[in-house]
C-alpha cells in the first residue's frame, strides 16, 4: 500500500466487473442477506478494493425496476467496516440475456476455454453486448470525479469498454485484466468480431493475462487480425499511435485469507465434515469445489473416482470423495446438462462401489459460504482441480493457504494456469482418466514428510505473490506510463 501511495499519490480507482462483490438477498422474512459470489474474480478484487477504496461499478445482482440512480445502488461496504463504494448498475432481462447469457457465456467463454462446447455467435447477442459495455462506459463517466481516473476494467463481459472509457476520458489510465484464457490466434478468429473485441481491448493502458502463453496468443490474434505495430519484446502493441503494454499478471487471494481467521483447528473441521457427511472415522477425504462449470472437468475427476476404486479397490470403504458445487448459469443448456449428468454419473458410481454404510461420491449441488468452503479444505486429505482449461483457478491457492498444518495434497490440471505456479502439485492431465486415478492414490499414499515439503514450498509461493502483489504490479506498471506521459505532454 505504502508502495502504491509513493508510486501513485492522490488518485482516484474505479473498478468494472459484471458480478458484484455483495450480493443483496431477501430472505422470507423480508431481511436483507449478503452473499459473496463464487467468482475467482471477487475473491481476488474484493481484498484490493477494501485496501485502496475506490468505486466499484457493476451489475446489481437480482432486479430492479428503475433507472434512476436511488440511494440503493450507490452503497459503502463492506456493510460492517465500509471501505470503498459499491456503485450497483441495473440491466433489464433483454440485456442480461444477449450481454451475459449470450455474449459472454455463450460466446466468448467456450471460446476462449477451448473445453470443446460450440461458441455460440448471435447478432441480437452481440449488439446487447455492445450497448451494455456502453452503458457501463457512461456510468464510469458520470462517476468519475476527475478527468484522469485510474479505471480497473475486469473481463470478458467488457471487452469493448476500454475502448468506450479512452474515447470519453482521454486522460484516464486503463488497466483491463482479462481473467480467463486467450485462445490461440486461429481459434480466435472464429468470433465474427474479432477485430471489434481486440481494438476495443487495445483502449487500454495496461492489459493483463494470467500467463505469458495468453499474452502471446493475444498478440497473435492482434498480428493476423489488425493493423499495428507489436513490440514482442517489450510486449506492447501501437494501434493509431496510442501504446497498450500487454505483460502477465498471475492472479492471486490474499494472505492469509480473512476466512482462516474464524476457522476451528484441523481436528475440529474434520471432526465437523465427517459428522456432516455421516463417515466414518477411518474415511480419507478428497475434495472439489468449485461453480458447476463444464470447464472444471468435474465428470473426468468422477470417473477417475470410478477408476481409482476399480484399479485399486482397497479403497473402497476407505475414501469420501465430496464434490461442492455451485450452481452457475443454469440457465444456458450446457451448464444445464451438465448438472443432470454429474447427477447420474454420481448415482451410477455410488451403485457400482456404494456399500450399505457408505458411497464414494457426495455430490453437494448448493452455494457454500466462505467459512463452509475453508472448513472443507481444511478437513480434506486431497483437494482435487482438474480444469479441462482455466485461466488461473484460485480454488487451488486457498486450497494451499488454508492448509496452515502444511499437511494436504493437490492433484492439479496442467491446463490451469495455476500450475505453472504451482508446481510442487501432483500435475496431471483431466484427459486421462488412468493418470488421474493413479495420481488419487499416490496422494492417498503420501507420507506426511513429502506433504510438508511440497505444501511448503507452494505456500512460500502463495504469500509472496498475493493479490496484493498482483495489484501492485498492475498499477506500478500504469503509473510509470502515466508519468511518461504527463511528461511527454509536457515537453
Ligand atoms: C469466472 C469469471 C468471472 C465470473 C466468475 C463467476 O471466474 O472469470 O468473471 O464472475 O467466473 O461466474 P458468474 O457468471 O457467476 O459471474
């Protein structure tokens, strides 16, 4: 923070994302009730905004039938201890539906995650897009109290909106970070506007990847797509004369999580989680969690259970596997499949190795709490993240920090990008069943010697590149070009 302030005195942050950071519910009784979303993305943002304040504008969860700006959607939070402003936008269902559900989850998130689901690329799609990437950029506008905002674009939701931002406040520095991957540049130029979504990106100052593989097919898609100039080794692209830096950023949680602190011992969360689930003692317990998500590879991780308990079947009666999932998008048809086949696939695996007192596979189909989602990591033998594609995945680094007792193994995707970080994890390939089995029980067999070296050696990572950090860095790089061109103007 200190940094921050040296680097960048007396400026004023504005964060964009589609989910907010506080969901408002209403409970039964009328109450209001909060809820932090299952979102990689607020998990990591949240803790920076509380530490720099700021504005964060983006789509109020829930609905409203208003346009006008009431008291409602301009908020201080966190509720208990406010830090910064919660500046909420309204989208009707017309919106939500071509900007969210079609656009974005249709569209450029099978593109991008290359996970083998059809892109889906509808016109009516494309122009709700358009029109709420502007109406995001007239909110930024109006809430902007100067003409030189430091604007924290977050996603695949607002490709266009750096863009929108620079053509109103020339003077604004934007850092956009995309938080998924960067499909290679042939894969790209499936989308029908392509060159719209990479000029609209390249309004920004700064933008950031999780990986230098994203950053590179970025600038390949920009190569064969558009006119301009690309520096690969200073990683920056000149489009009509204006710089972007394009550099990675691998996201990260904070440290050590707010969460860690109300959590019980690892024997209470144990104790906890197999009183829960009704196991008995003896039971080793693996873990998944994550949103309900075709991109997470929960079905490959179920059939290496299958897999696992048919090549190894002294671990029936002896391992839990419990799968937390939160219902996400439900109402695309992928998403929608996806629950009632990880339902049959559990049901079927249950019959094949369940016996009367136990069953391998608890498929936990709800949203859990911070405190639940801890608890779980904490209880657990092994933590299992078998993306299919995934720009980061976070579940794997608060799977490292909550484990203070540095006991716990992590069986992690290679095509995460968690992995390159992470490398003291069982890295395995979710394509190959027999591989992940195999890993399941070389982590069920770990001595606790090996655990620690590893878990170690990843939490070292893990408290050094904090989000904080990630943050950091982001807005280090903006400032230096901020300067280089006050003074350029200058002169
Ligand atoms: C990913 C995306 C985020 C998104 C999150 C949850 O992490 O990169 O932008 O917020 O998934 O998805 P949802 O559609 O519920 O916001």
């Amino acid at each position: 923070t200190q940094l921050l302030h040296e680097e960048l005195p007396d400026v004023e942050i504005m964060v964009v994302s589609n989910r907010e950071p506080y969901i408002h519910n209403r409970t039964p009784e009328g109450e209001i009730s909060l809820q932090l979303p299952a979102s990689g993305l607020v998990s990591a943002l949240e803790p920076v905004m509380r530490t720099c304040g700021g504005t964060w504008i983006a789509h109020g969860s829930g609905s409203a039938d208003h346009d006008t700006v009431d008291e409602h959607d301009r908020l201080r939070v966190p509720p208990a201890h406010p830090e910064y402003t919660l500046r909420r936008v309204w989208l009707s269902d017309e919106e939500i539906d071509g900007h969210y559900y079609g656009f974005s989850n249709e569209g450029l998130w099978p593109l991008c995650h290359t996970a083998f689901v059809r892109p889906l690329f509808r016109a009516e799609d494309w122009e709700a897009y358009r029109a709420v990437n502007q109406k995001f950029a007239d909110v930024v506008v109006a809430e902007a109290g100067r003409e030189d905002p430091i604007v924290l674009v977050q996603d695949y939701h607002f490709a266009l909106l750096p863009r929108m931002i620079r053509n109103a406040l020339p003077k604004a520095t934007i850092i956009t970070f995309w938080h998924i991957p960067w499909p290679n540049g042939e894969t790209f130029g499936i989308c029908p506007w392509r060159e719209e979504i990479i000029d609209g990106l390249l309004g920004s100052t700064v933008l950031g990847f999780h990986t230098r593989q994203h950053c590179n097919n970025f600038l390949d898609a920009t190569d064969r797509f558009m006119e301009s100039r690309i520096d690969r080794e200073q990683g920056s692209v000149i489009l009509r004369g204006r710089d972007t830096l394009i550099r990675p950023y691998p996201i990260s949680i904070e440290w050590p999580p707010a969460a860690l602190a109300t959590q019980g011992s690892i024997a209470e969360c144990r104790r906890a989680v197999h009183a829960r689930l009704g196991l008995a003692d003896d039971v080793r317990i693996a873990v998944g969690i994550e949103r309900f998500d075709y991109t997470k590879g929960i079905l490959d991780r179920m059939a290496a259970v299958h897999d696992l308990l048919t090549q190894h079947p002294e671990w029936k009666e002896k391992i839990a596997f419990v799968q937390a999932a939160a219902p996400t998008r439900s109402k695309l048809g992928a998403y929608d499949k996806l629950q009632s086949d990880a339902v049959r696939l559990a049901d079927a695996i249950n019959a094949a190795h369940g016996t009367a007192g136990w069953k391998p596979i608890h498929l936990v189909i709800r949203h859990h709490d911070q405190r639940e989602v801890y608890e779980l990591f904490r209880a657990a033998d092994v933590c299992v993240v078998s993306s299919l594609h995934d720009g980061m995945n976070l579940v794997a680094k608060e799977f490292v920090a909550a484990r203070d007792d540095e006991q716990g193994v992590l069986v992690l995707s290679s095509f995460a990008g968690a992995s390159r970080e992470l490398s003291e994890a069982l890295i395995v390939n979710p394509y190959d069943t027999r591989a992940m089995a195999d890993a399941f029980a070389v982590a069920l067999r770990m001595p606790e010697s090996e655990q620690r070296d590893r878990m170690r050696l990843m939490r070292d990572v893990v408290r050094q590149r904090n989000v904080h950090r990630w943050a950091a860095q982001m807005l280090i790089d903006a400032a230096r070009i901020r300067r280089r061109e006050t003074i350029q103007a200058l002169t």
